[in-house]
C-alpha cells in the first residue's frame, strides 16, 4: 500500500517535472522569438548598415552648389525691358 | 519682348515669355502662406501657434528647408529667425519643430523662390521679375542701380541694399540694422535665389562683400551711398569680354 502511494507521487513529480521543462523550453522559444523579430523591425536595432534619413546626398549638393553659383553675363546689346533694384 | 506688368507681393512683378495669369497665381500661392502682412496666411498661423511641432504645408516645408540651406550655406547671415536661431528649428518632411517664441521670417528667399518657381512657366525666351529679383529663359538685357545695364545670358540677377526702404536688412550678428557700407549689391546667380542671398550676404558683409563674392565665384557689383561703384573680377571679367 505504501509502495503504490510511492509510485503514484513519484509518477506526479515526473509529470511535474515534464510539465516544467514544457514551460521552460515554451518560455525561451517565445523569448527568442520575439528577440530575433525586434532585432529585425524595432526601429533601434537596424537590420543593415545605417542610412541618413534626410534628402539624397546629390540633392543637397545640387542645392548647395546652386546657392552659391553665379550666373553667366555679357555686355549689353539692347535696350533694357527690365531693371534690377532694391525693393 | 512683350513684357506684362502687374502688383504682387508689395512689388511691380514683370513677366515675358509665361502666361501673366498663371505666373500672377504662382506670387498670389507664395504671398497666401508666407506673408507677414495677412494674419491668416500659413506662416503668421505658425508664429502664433505656441505647439512645439506642428505639420506645415508642402510648400511652407520646401520654402523653410531651402531658407535653413542657405542659412548654412552664408553661416547665419540669412537667416530665417533674424535672431541667430536657425539651428534650433527643424523641418522633417512636413513637420516643424522649434523651440517655442522662434518667429520665422522667410522674406530672405520667399521672393526668389517665387521667381524661380515662376520662370518654369516660361516657354521659349523670357524672365520673371519681381521687384527687381530676375530669373531669365534666354538672354536679357537688364539696367542697374545708378546707370548701365549687363545682359544676364543664363540664372538670375538681384539686388539688395538700402536704396528704396531705408536700413531695412537685420545683420543676424548683432541684431540690429545693418551698418554696411553699401547702398545696393547687385548679384548675378545661378539662379534667382542664388543670385538673392548672393546680394544680401554680400550686403551685409559690409567691406569684406567683394572678396567673399570673388570666393564664391560669383559675378558682383556694389555701390556705396556716395555712388562709387566696386565691380567683383568676374563682373569686371563679364564686361571686359566682347
């Protein structure tokens, strides 16, 4: 009668212990799952290498060389239809 | 060269080459959000929001990024805060922030900007003038402050100064009225923008202007209140050519 009281709660510790483990191994799948899914698409852990968010670098440049460029003149050959003042 | 005259934006604009109707629409558009004189246009709304970030329009956001370019292209001496500022504001898309009493003043490119903006309108030969800030399809004659003219054969020409509403140009440095010793600087850019901070920065650089024009590489004439007139050496250059 005992040795069947201590089989049974020997039997119960193992499906214990099972159970555990199943938590356990559970637990960490969903933990690296969700890991690998952050590394991967949360804006802090970029996937390649880092690239500027802003405008392209040859649209800065095309902006920046155009305000400090000068334009192209000549003498005059007609009468002006036009004046250039302050306003 | 069948030249239309008309008022906007507080100046005589002329226009040959476009539609007057359609380059009238474009100034009425710039005037409509960026002008300091109508409380409800986009940019007086932005000065009176007290939010940190706010959305702007397309146009209000391109305007605003151009005027922080040039402000970093001319190290603060156009400025769109008058107040040394301008690093403190950002514009993301269409998204403002600044910190908070920041007015903005965009009367440093909004002009210009109009200009260049219009000139896509032109078809064949012709310019776009507004006040006389010059963006040109094809060769053109212009006259100057103080007498002459230059053909601007490609880009724009624009002069700034003091001559029509007095001392006018803040100096970012100091804050105060400008103390320069020219009375106006014409510029000759690659662009009517180009050519406008050109003019204003070689303004208020005061007697350091001909040198930071030659630096650049950019054709200038200035002339002092007592109407000496100093030519930069690719002006000189520009008319010594025939």
């Amino acid at each position: 009668m005992e040795m069947g009281n201590d089989s049974r709660i020997e039997r119960a510790r193992s499906r214990a212990r099972g159970a555990k483990a199943a938590i356990a191994a559970g637990t960490l799948l969903v933990f690296g799952a969700a890991f690998v899914g952050a590394k991967g698409h949360a804006p802090g852990h970029h996937k390649g290498k880092a690239k500027a968010l802003g405008a392209p670098k040859s649209f800065e440049r095309a902006v920046k060389r155009s305000i400090a460029e000068g334009g192209v003149i000549q003498p005059p050959v007609a009468p002006p239809p036009v004046a250039t003042s302050t306003s | 060269m069948n030249v239309h005259r008309f008022e906007a934006m507080g100046c005589e604009i002329a226009v040959a080459g476009a539609d007057p109707a359609a380059v009238a629409a474009v100034f009425e558009e710039w005037e409509e959000t960026f002008s300091l004189f109508r409380p409800d246009s986009e940019l007086s709304r932005v000065n009176r929001s007290e939010a940190l970030v706010v959305a702007v329009s397309p146009l209000f956001a391109r305007a605003l990024a151009v005027a922080l370019d040039v402000a970093a292209e001319t190290d603060g001496l156009v400025d769109p805060t008058l107040s040394g500022r301008w690093r403190d504001v950002r514009i993301a898309g269409r998204v403002l922030s600044r910190p908070p009493a920041i007015a903005l003043d965009l009367n440093g490119v909004v002009k210009s900007l109009a200009v260049d903006t219009a000139a896509e309108l032109i078809e064949g030969e012709g310019f776009v003038s507004a006040g006389g800030d010059i963006a040109v399809r094809g060769p053109v004659d212009v006259a100057l402050p103080h007498g002459g003219a230059i053909r601007v054969v490609e880009g724009g020409l624009a002069t700034s100064g003091t001559a029509s509403r007095g001392p006018h140009l803040i100096d970012p440095r100091t804050g105060e009225p400008s103390k320069s010793p020219w009375e106006q600087v014409t510029a000759s850019g690659a662009s009517c923008l180009a050519a406008d901070v050109a003019a204003k920065t070689a303004f208020l650089l005061g007697s350091d202007g001909p040198a930071w024009l030659d630096e650049h590489g950019i054709p200038g004439r200035l002339v002092t209140s007592d109407s000496a007139i100093v030519e930069s050496s690719l002006w000189r250059g520009a008319l010594a050519c025939t």
